[in-house]
C-alpha cells in the first residue's frame, strides 16, 4: 500500500484548510479526520528515536 509523506499529509491538510473544509462537513469532513489521524501518526513516526525501541518498548 502506498502511504503519504509527512510533508504530502500537510500538504493535503493546507489544501482541506484554504478549501474551508470542516470536519463536520459530511464526506469530505469525515476525510479531514482521517487526514488529520493519518498527519498524527506519520509525525509521531517520523519523530521516533531509535532509543525509543530499547528494551522492547518501542511504541510499534
């Protein structure tokens, strides 16, 4: 599966922002959630430490 860069979810969430799109506006409302979750996690990942993961407790 093909997954968005970091900077390509930002890129989306600008685009959804100077749309006006809210997440309350039914579907597309609904895909800025997700978009939104989808920034989350790529962020946190990309911001993880390979320290993190010593002695099995990597958030993975």
């Amino acid at each position: 599966m093909n997954e968005f860069t970091l900077d390509e979810l930002n890129l989306l969430l600008a685009v959804f922002a100077k749309a006006g799109v809210e997440e309350s506006a039914g579907e597309e409302g609904e895909m800025l959630q997700r978009l939104k979750a989808a920034q989350a996690n790529r962020q946190e990942l990309e911001e993880m430490q390979f320290d993190d993961c010593l002695g099995g407790a990597c958030k993975l």
